[in-house]
C-alpha cells in the first residue's frame, strides 16, 4: 500500500490539471460527472468542506472527484499507517505523508494560486463580476477545492495520529505558513463538533433531539450469533497461555464481544504489548469486529484491566510493538475466530 495521492496530484501537475487545453471544453465534463458514482466509507471524519456549489459541468465533475478521492484517501492512509507494529515505522509514514509530501503539495498550490491568479474573488458570488472569464473561474473553483481536500487530508491524518505528533497545525497555520496568503474571513473548512453522551436509566423530559452521537461499549464480533463456539474456544486459547485469568467466565468473555455495556471486565494476565497485539490482530489486521469508527483501543480498555485491578491507558497502547516471543500464540487464538 502507497502513502501517494496519485488523483490530488494528477490535477495539481499532471493531466488532470484542469487550465491545460484538453480540459477546456466544458460539455466533455457531463457525461464523465454523471459516470462518476458517490464514494463511500466507514472512516469517522473530524473535519468538513463547506464550499461554493459548483457552477457548470467542470466544476462538478472535479467537485465530485476531489471529494470521492478525499473519502478514500484519508481511510487509506489511515489503515496504512495504522497497521504498522513499530513506533519507528509509524513515525516515518506520518513524516513522509504530512512533512515530506502534503506541505510540499500545499506550498505549490500556494505558488500556483499566485502564478494564475486563482484568487477566491473570481468565484466569490459577493465579488465576482459576470464580466470574468468563465473557464478561468472554473478553474479557479477546482483549485481552490483542491487546496481545502489537500488541507482536510493532512488534519484528518495528524489528528487520528495526535499522540505522534509534536508540532500541530491549526487551519489558520496553512494559510501562514504554507500557503503565504492572509487568512480569510471565511475559510470552508471547519472542525466537526461530537459530544459522546452515555445512556441514562431514566428517560429525560422531552426536548430537542441532540446531534448524532456514537457510542461504544464493547468490541461486536461479526459471528456472534452463528458461531457462538468459535468465541469459547477463544477464551480457552487465551487462559491456556495465561493471556487471560484462569478464572474468566465463559458469559463473561463472550460479554465483551457483544456490542454491551459491560459491568464485568476481563482480566489480562499477559503483558502489554500482548494486549496491544490482541487487539491489533482481532480489529485492524483480521477485522474480525465491527467497525468503531477509530475507538478500539478505548473500548479494548472498557472491556479489559490488568491483574492488578488498575485500567490499560488507551492512548499509550498503539505505541507498543508485537511480542516477538508469544506473538504466534496470540496469531494462533485469534485465527479461531475466522
């Protein structure tokens, strides 16, 4: 798997480049934009674009295909890095992804915007003359997108990575730093606002209804109800090797694999990279659960503690490595699961 944004940078430099010649002639977009079918994922995105509606068949085509492109690259980027057992390993993916190539990216777009004059006035609707050339508009719209995506994938990235990171950036740091523009009033690109809100015995009075809100409990093994005796030989497995207490209840164990609230949580006898390659093996490499929206590690530490009693601290967990001495016995326990 490649940490490489092959489309961003097709329309940033290559053939793509929507004021090269062969991408001139509005009418050739309509077709390709109605061929062009909605991307989707599962990744659990912090940020969004709000901008201009597009004006014209070119504009909607590049619209449709910078933001199908964004989905897909920030959930592959995301797995690729994430799937990497070594803190070295994590560290270079994310130096080359965001220092060596996104602000490279974002500073030749800055360059680009001033070389073409791709100013956000030409397609501002409170600015903007009838009298400005239309393709040159059209053009200007699809950088300007692509500036927001390049910027949205880099945010996306250093925040689902935040405990490896040492110097943030903030939206308003693009502009100063990379970009070398003023920041403007108005900047499309805005923070999603979540607030996790647990369930409550008693129903509250009526009122408005909240925002969405995503919860999670326990890990929801994809088999739970058709292979019921996968999951005991699981937690046979794990008390054989003493990754888990010898006196585990079987209910108990299959508790934390429901998708519940648990009340009872497993005890980990083996180490912490052990746990830490547990998990890794059950949700990213094997996905043998359902998707928790980037949440394994908390709802791993909800679901298991430690011999002593005391809880595993979940932002510290992805920085472990794999045991290389017990590794194939935990590989071993979670392939009866397959």
């Amino acid at each position: 798997m490649s940490n490489q944004t092959k489309i961003f940078d097709d329309i940033l430099y290559q053939g793509l480049r929507p004021w090269s010649e062969k991408n001139s002639v509005d009418e050739k977009f309509a077709p390709k934009f109605r061929a062009l079918k909605e991307a989707s994922t599962d990744y659990q995105f912090r940020y969004e674009i709000k901008f201009e509606r597009p004006f014209d068949n070119k504009t909607k085509y590049y619209s449709k295909l910078i933001l199908n492109t964004l989905k897909t690259d920030v959930e592959r980027l995301y797995n690729l890095i994430s799937e990497d057992d070594t803190e070295n390993l994590i560290r270079y993916w994310l130096d080359d992804t965001l220092n060596k190539r996104l602000k490279t990216r974002l500073k030749d777009i800055g360059k680009l915007i001033k070389e073409k004059e791709f100013d956000l006035t030409f397609i501002d609707p409170k600015k903007a003359s009838i009298e400005f050339d239309q393709a040159h508009k059209a053009n200007t719209y699809i950088i300007q997108l692509l500036k927001l995506a390049y910027m949205q994938l880099y945010l996306e990235i250093q925040d689902a990575f935040s405990t490896w990171i040492d110097d943030k950036l903030a939206i308003e740091d693009f502009f100063t730093q990379l970009l070398l523009e003023p920041v403007p009033n108005e900047q499309f690109l805005t923070e999603i606002q979540t607030i996790e809100i647990e369930a409550t015995e008693k129903p509250a009075r009526k009122q408005a209804p909240p925002p969405t809100v995503i919860s999670f409990h326990s890990f929801t093994y994809k088999q739970f109800s058709t292979s019921p005796d996968k999951l005991t030989d699981l937690c046979d497995s794990l008390k054989k090797n003493n990754f888990i207490s010898k006196e585990t209840q079987l209910s108990s164990f299959r508790k934390i694999f429901s998708g519940e609230k648990i009340k009872t949580p497993i005890v980990w006898t083996g180490n912490v990279s052990e746990f830490y390659y547990f998990v890794k093996l059950l949700y990213t490499k094997h996905k043998l659960v359902a998707d928790l929206k980037q949440n394994q590690w908390k709802v791993a530490c909800k679901c298991f503690i430690k011999s002593d009693g005391s809880f595993f601290e979940h932002e510290g967990l992805r920085k472990n490595q794999a045991p290389k001495s017990t590794g194939h016995l935990l590989e071993s326990a979670i392939s009866l699961l397959k």
